[in-house]
C-alpha cells in the first residue's frame, strides 16, 4: 500500500496537475518519497485517531489550498474526517484490499459521512464495498490500477521450449498467509514427485518467512525453491521465469499477478476474488476450483508436457486495460 502511494502520487503529478504525498513522520514511506523526489508532506500522530493530525492537516488544506483529498486505505480515516474543511471539496477513499468486516455501524455512519466517492481498484472490490460500507450518497467506483512505465520496461517472460529441463515458476507478495505462498508449496511438491522438474522463486517478506523456510524443509524443497526476499522491482526478473504460480485466497487487484501476465507469462491461479474478472475482461491464464491444490498440479503439468506456448496476447491487453493515462481520465471525473 505504501508503495502503491507513492506511485499514485507520481501519475496523479504527470498527469493531472500537482500533487502532494501526506506520510507519516519516520516511516518507510517518508524516506521513499524524499530517495525518489516525489512532492511530500510528513505529519506526525499516533493510533487512529489524533488530535495533533487534526491540526496538522487543518493547516496542510489551507496553507496548499488543497480541494481534492485521495486515500489510500482506511486505518486512519477518522483523523481526516474531523480534519475536512474548506477548501477541500472532495474526499475519495481508494479501496485496495478486501474487507471482512461490517462498516454500517452508527459510529462508522458518521466517520465515512464525509467520503465523496469510493475508488475500488476492480469490480470484485466495488461488491465488498457496496456490502459492508456506509456509502449513502457517495459514488462508487471502478478504476483499474494503471501499471504506467512498467507496462513499457517489463521484460518479455522466457519462452517455454522442448530444450527447457526445468519449470521455472514465481510468486511476488508479502509473506503472509493466504497470500498463496503455502499452497505454492504444496504445488511444487507435488509437481516434482509426478515428475515435473518444477522450481519456485518467492519474492518478498513479511511474519510467514519462518514457517514457509521449516515447510520447505519439511518438504525436502531446499533444492528447488527459494525466498529472495524483498526486492524493490521483483518484475525486472521475470524474463527468468516461464509461469507466476498464485494460488491466492483474496486479492483485491493482484498487481504482481497482472504484471506477470504483462510479460507473457503463464498465470496460474484459483477461481476466487478477482481472477474471474481478470478472465472475464480476456486475460489469457488457468484458473482452477479456489484451494484446490490438486486442479493447479494438473494445469501446470499439462503445460508442461505440451510444452504450451505462452499467451504473448496478454502483453498487449495489459497495455490497453492497465495504462496509466486511462487510470487517470476515469479518476478526473470524481475531481474538482
């Protein structure tokens, strides 16, 4: 989410006119915007809910003049609601990450009274939304997220041939469960005893890096997967990979999953969340029953033996439904 920020603040300056980034003081984020030189303005608070960011926020809108307010997630929500004042005319709370839980509580009627329009980054996402938010008389709606300059300098991924003797698959996302790292596994053990020389990259880190390391031991996989870690631009190496395997339980979007389908690649995933959609707009890739770990084994090992060419058409699409510059004429509509 921070980085998606970041990114956002970027396209909105290229595009749409200035733009500044509000982070918190001695975050990652902060150093980030300040290493990348992106337009930003540090505040420091605590919890979700502070009165010294009240303040400082009351006197950000006023002194820049700022009209348009767009945020990225909801954690702190009630800190600018109670710091929205003239002249911002419009609050647009941006939805990245399906929520589970119910928002049409009295309290939180009054804490999301003040949103102008609820940005959902797909249609699975505008569903959630509709189900659990108070949205009343704001709009909602969808706008894909703009893969910009990475749509132009994202390698092509490696052809899939009859010389290849190894598999090479990738996973790209926090190290958390559900993300799909633990079923990837059990994929790769299975691939391998039926005889698939199937290897996995995982890039990334986060609190699942332990029990992923003991599993793969359990496993006997030391030989064929690898955490990489975190790494800034994981897509710069994706010209080292035939497949992204991503067996995730509740992707909003699926960025890494897109911008591997954006190479070339072969995509491999469940029949949950977004990735229906993702089908539904003509995205090249299998999809398989959600959790069933056993249809994935039998997708990849039939690419495999057939040595199945890869969807090149996907490169193409990705460029027409992700571009930034239609990201950005959908969101001026909701802008003053």
């Amino acid at each position: 989410m921070e980085h998606d920020a970041a990114f956002m603040a970027e396209k909105i300056n290229q595009y749409l006119g200035e733009c500044l980034l509000i982070v918190r003081r001695g975050t990652w984020l902060e150093s980030f915007a300040k290493d990348n030189e992106v337009p930003s303005v540090s505040i420091s608070f605590r919890g979700n809910f502070s009165f010294q960011a009240i303040r400082q926020l009351r006197r950000l809108w006023h002194r820049e003049e700022i009209r348009n307010v767009i945020f990225l997630g909801s954690s702190e929500i009630r800190s600018i609601h109670f710091s929205l004042s003239p002249p911002v005319e419009r609050f647009i709370v941006r939805h990245g990450t399906t929520k589970s839980s119910s928002k049409k509580d009295i309290v939180h009627r009054l804490i999301w009274s003040r949103v102008t329009a609820h940005w959902c980054i797909s249609e699975h996402l505008k569903r959630n939304v509709e189900a659990l938010f108070p949205v009343g008389r704001a709009k909602v709606f969808v706008n894909y997220v703009g893969l910009g300059d990475k749509l132009t300098c994202l390698p092509h991924a490696k052809p899939l041939s009859w010389d290849d003797d190894v598999l090479r698959l990738v996973h790209v996302g926090r190290l958390v469960p559900g993300k799909g790292q633990r079923d990837a596994l059990e994929v790769i053990a299975q691939l391998n005893a039926r005889g698939v020389p199937a290897t996995l990259t995982l890039y990334g880190s986060g609190p699942d890096r332990a029990e992923l390391e003991a599993r793969i031991e359990n496993l006997f996989l030391s030989s064929v997967i690898t955490i990489a870690g975190h790494v800034v631009h994981p897509y710069q190496y994706f010209s080292d990979f035939h497949g992204i395997l991503y067996p995730s339980y509740g992707e909003g979007f699926g960025n890494a999953f897109v911008e591997g389908l954006a190479t070339g690649m072969h995509g491999f995933s469940y029949d949950n969340t977004v990735f229906p959609e993702l089908k539904a707009l003509g995205l090249d890739f299998h999809m398989v029953p959600d959790r069933n770990i056993e249809a994935l084994v039998d997708a990849i090992e039939k690419v495999w033996q057939r040595r199945e060419a890869l969807p090149g058409g996907n490169v193409v699409k990705c460029r027409s439904l992700f571009s930034a510059d239609q990201e950005m004429v959908v969101l001026a509509d909701y802008l003053v």
